[in-house]
C-alpha cells in the first residue's frame, strides 16, 4: 500500500526563506557554570555579529525574533537561573529575554524515558497488575526483567518503551479485525483475506 501513501497532510506551512549561516569557532570555555554559559552565549552572540546598537557598532538589532538556544536539561537550567539574575537590567538584551532554550531532542528523550520508568516500573504500584508495563516486557524479555526494576540503561528502556508500543499497536489491530470478522483470529489471517486500503483507513479512523 505504499503507492497509497501521500505527503503529511499540511496544516500551517512555515514560509521558505533562505538562511544566512555563520560558522563559530571553537571555544575554550567551560559550560558547567552559570557564568560560562554566560561567556558562551556572548562570543556565540559576537560572533554572529547580533546584538544591541546603543551599546554596540557595527551590530545587529534582532528586533523582535528569539534566539533558540538547545542543550541538555542542566544547560537550560543554567540558562533560566542567568536570565532571572539579569531580571533588573534595563534592556531586553542585557535580560537576555531573546534567549529560549529548547531541549534537544536527544535529551528530551531520555527524559521522557526515565519518566516512563520512574511512574510505570520503578513505583511499587506501577507494577501491580497482569496489564503493568513491567508484564509487558517480562513477555519479549524474560530474562531481563529484573535490570528493568533496578534501574536499566536509556538504551534498554527506550528499545523495550519501542517494542512494546509496537506489540500494543499490532494488537489493537488485532481486536479490530476480530471485532470487524470473528474469523479473522490473527494478523496473519486478516492479512490473507487481502483486505482494500479503504478498509485498512476505516479500521485506523474506527480505533483512532
């Protein structure tokens, strides 16, 4: 069904403009502090040659626009803690209120995934019942449920969080055929009775 498969449906198109890009260069500061992070952002801002002309030449006044600034958890924390200290300064540029920091996605993940383990396997009460998401994995891992309960490696949460939202989805599938046809008792024998694309989208409207 892969001819059926147009582009993602467009709902509010960002307008295509041409970017400018600067290479930086390679700074010898460390960003563990609140006052590194402080000297990162200003060789960044620098050199890209933005900043506020009343106080600088030969700058560029970024008006109205943010600068998006992404890291990890501690570097946003770093990063808030600098703005509320610069919260009496007069002007927007010495607040820093351009300044939005944004979670790479990378770390947003493995926030997300040590979330899942602290609320769903780590909690005594996560684990309380034959549908927990411990049970679950105990089904494709069996041998590895006890690293899961002390405490596993973002790799191995974040393949089981995969893997079991993979085996949740076909089963819906499942019931969803046997809910459309009884005879249909597995994936595999709705999938040999050939069903249209247009009964696969009712199916997928119908548990959506």
């Amino acid at each position: 069904f892969m001819k059926h498969l147009d582009e993602p449906e467009v709902m509010e198109q960002i307008p295509l403009t041409k970017s400018e890009h600067r290479p930086l260069t390679t700074l010898d500061i460390n960003p563990s502090t609140v006052g590194g992070n402080a000297d990162v952002l200003t060789s960044i801002f620098r050199q890209a040659g933005i900043g506020d002309p009343s106080e600088v030449s030969h700058v560029q006044d970024i008006g109205e626009h943010v600068v998006l600034v992404s890291g990890d958890l501690l570097t946003g924390e770093r990063i808030r803690s600098l703005q509320e200290s610069r919260s009496i300064e007069a002007t927007k540029w010495r607040r820093l209120d351009f300044v939005v920091f944004v979670m790479g996605l990378f770390h947003f993940k493995m926030a997300c995934a040590d979330a899942i383990w602290r609320l769903f396997i780590n909690a005594v009460k996560g684990r309380s019942d034959h549908t927990s998401l411990i049970e679950m994995i105990g089904q494709i891992r069996p041998r590895e449920t006890g690293k899961f309960t002390s405490g596993p490696s973002f790799r191995a949460m974040h393949e089981a969080i995969q893997h079991v939202g993979a085996m949740l989805r076909l089963d819906c599938w499942r019931l969803e055929a046997m809910n459309t046809n009884p005879v249909f008792e597995s994936l595999e024998a709705f999938a040999e009775s050939n069903p249209s694309w247009d009964d696969l989208v009712a199916m997928a409207i119908r548990m959506s």
